[in-house]
C-alpha cells in the first residue's frame, strides 16, 4: 500500500472515531432534552378538558400534556378557542380596532384574551419545535454512530495486513 492509500485509511479511521463519538453524544443530548420538554410540560399540569373537545382532538380528552404531540394538539385547541371568541381576528387587529375606537372596555378585553390565548399556543408549538429537534438529533447522532462504525471499519478492512497476521 503506498502512502496516499495509508493517509486515506487513517484518515477513514479517524473520521470513523470521530463519527463514533459524536453520535452517540449527539443521541444523549437529544434525549436529554426531550426528558426536559416532558419535565417542564408536566410542571405546567395542562390537561385536555373532559368533553367538548373537537372530534380531531377526541382521543387526548382527559389525559395531561407531557409530549411534543400532546403539545401541538393544545395548541391547535387554544387557536380553535381564541379563533371562537374573536371572530377569527388576531391580537393585532383587535388591537387596531381598540386604537380606532379609543376606550371600548370590551374591545380591551377581547385584546387581553387574544394575546394571552396566542401567548399560550405559542409556548406550546415551542415545546412541539424543541420536540421535533430532539427527535432529529437523536436520529442523527444514532446515523453518524453507524456512519462512524462503518467507516472504521472500512479503514480497518482496507489495512495491509502483515504476512504474520491472518
């Protein structure tokens, strides 16, 4: 084997390593942050009412928010609420109306509902996001745990091998 084959196997080798390392501190910081998510989800003691939910939420009636998924769904749940009691306005065009209107204490608290109720949803799609990401880190790290083990491999594979070796 000449050198630029013996630079290319240590190269493969230590790449390799490197991949086999950082996979799998890649799959423990992903699931690390996922059981922060469920800590920080479950401290909030969100629970889906036990009726009046929308058939497209119906499965999560009664159980508590402790999920990425269960997240999104409460979310979607808050948006159908705040869309029911603004008339599908958002929080910037209440506000506008208010600001046209000058004091209409109605007006101001249709503003509060909608910003607390956006504020909320928001929050939750938050969760939702930072659980979307760990399940990604996680795959990664778990594809460039493989990627890296290959690799050594290879390199090892590819290796002269001594005539005392078999």
């Amino acid at each position: 084997m000449d050198g630029s084959h013996r630079r290319a196997g240590a190269l493969l080798k230590t790449v390799g390593a490197a991949l086999a390392v950082a996979g799998p501190v890649m799959v423990w910081r992903g699931r690390g942050g996922r059981t922060e998510i469920r800590t920080e989800l479950a401290a909030q003691k969100i629970t889906f009412p036990d009726h009046g939910l929308p058939a497209e939420l119906a499965a999560h009636t009664g159980r508590r928010v402790e999920t990425g998924s269960q997240a999104y769904a409460y979310a979607e749940f808050i948006k159908g609420n705040v869309a029911h009691a603004t008339g599908g306005r958002t929080y910037a065009e209440i506000s506008a109306e208010l600001h046209a209107a000058s004091d209409d204490e109605k007006l101001a608290e249709l503003r509060q509902t909608a910003f607390m109720g956006q504020s909320l949803r928001a929050s939750l799609m938050s969760a939702y996001q930072a659980w979307q990401l760990t399940t990604l880190v996680t795959g990664l790290g778990a594809a460039l745990t493989g990627l890296g083990v290959a690799l050594a491999a290879t390199a090892d594979a590819l290796a002269p091998r001594s005539p005392n070796r078999s």
